[in-house]
C-alpha cells in the first residue's frame, strides 16, 4: 500500500477516534497520522544512530543523547533535538499501538515519562529558537501535556479501526 493510501488511511482512523471519544478535532492529529505512516517502515521506528547501527529501545536513543555531549568534535545539537523528538514518538507509538507490549517487557509509566519528557525538550528548544522550529513548539508542547491521552487514542483508534485492516507489514508488527 502506498504511503499516501496509508497516510490517509490512519488520518480517517484518528479522526474518527478523536471524534467517539469527544475529544474534537484535535491539532495534533494530522501529527499522529504523519507518526503511524512514519512508522510503518522498520527503519524509520529503530534509526541508525551514532553509538549504535541501530536505535531499537528507548536505552538506547536515550544514549545517543548523551553520546552527541560526549564528543565535542563531533557536538550536533540539532541531532539531540532529532533523537529527543524520536524517543518522543516512538514511546507514544509503543505506548498507543503496541502498549500489551510495553506493559510485558517495560515500565509503561518509565515510557510515558520518557516520552513527556523528550517532547517537553523538543518544545523548549524550539521557543528558544528563532528558527521555523520555533512554530512547531506549541505542537510538542501540547504532545508532553497530554502523552497518556494520545497513547489511549492511538490505542483506541488500534482496537476499533485497524481490526479490519489493510495487508500491509505495519500491522504484521510482531515483539518478543
């Protein structure tokens, strides 16, 4: 399935939760749409990373932060703000779409607070910046404000309308 037909696919989805669980029409909803459709490729939910040739758990994102710190050589701020903006997306999508997961292998509270926190990051380097990031910091804001509801509507949206879902890989997402 093309991106686009999926991009659209998850749009009408999140739309259609937010609206049962009279949550309106939220702002941040063509964000989760863009997440889900980002996701659905492997390589972009575990990213190559500086420390590792592969980022698969929140440990290890959260040592590439550091790593950007530890080397003033190789000192990219703007790739801790990626790598923050991904730990916030991906424990919102483990949270929200494969949260069964989450509570067997992890701490869910230890997830939502990682993921608060890092989109909280994102938002006040984005208010600091003069930069078009800047417009975007009310989004994450609002993202590290409401994590739990998000994750309960993506788990929502995964339990009402992926049940009759597309073949596509996405969905045949399997963990330990």
């Amino acid at each position: 399935m093309p991106d686009v037909e999926l991009r659209a696919f998850f749009d009408r989805a999140l739309q259609a939760s937010f609206h049962d669980l009279a949550l309106g029409n939220d702002p941040a909803s063509p964000y989760l749409a863009d997440l889900l459709t980002r996701f659905a490729r492997t390589e972009n939910l575990y990213p190559c990373g500086l420390v590792m040739p592969r980022l698969e758990t929140v440990v290890d994102l959260l040592l590439e932060t550091q790593a950007v710190w530890e080397d003033p050589a190789h000192f990219q701020p703007e790739h801790e703000v990626t790598v923050c903006r991904h730990v916030g997306d991906f424990t919102l999508f483990m949270t929200g779409i494969f949260r069964e997961r989450v509570e067997r292998t992890a701490s869910t509270g230890y997830y939502v607070a990682q993921g608060k926190r890092a989109y909280h990051f994102v938002s006040e380097h984005g208010r600091a910046s003069s930069r078009a990031t800047a417009a975007a910091a009310p989004l994450y804001r609002r993202l590290a404000d409401q994590f739990e509801r998000y994750a309960g509507t993506l788990d929502y949206a995964r339990r009402v309308y992926f049940v009759d879902h597309p073949r596509h890989p996405f969905f045949q997402l399997r963990f330990g």
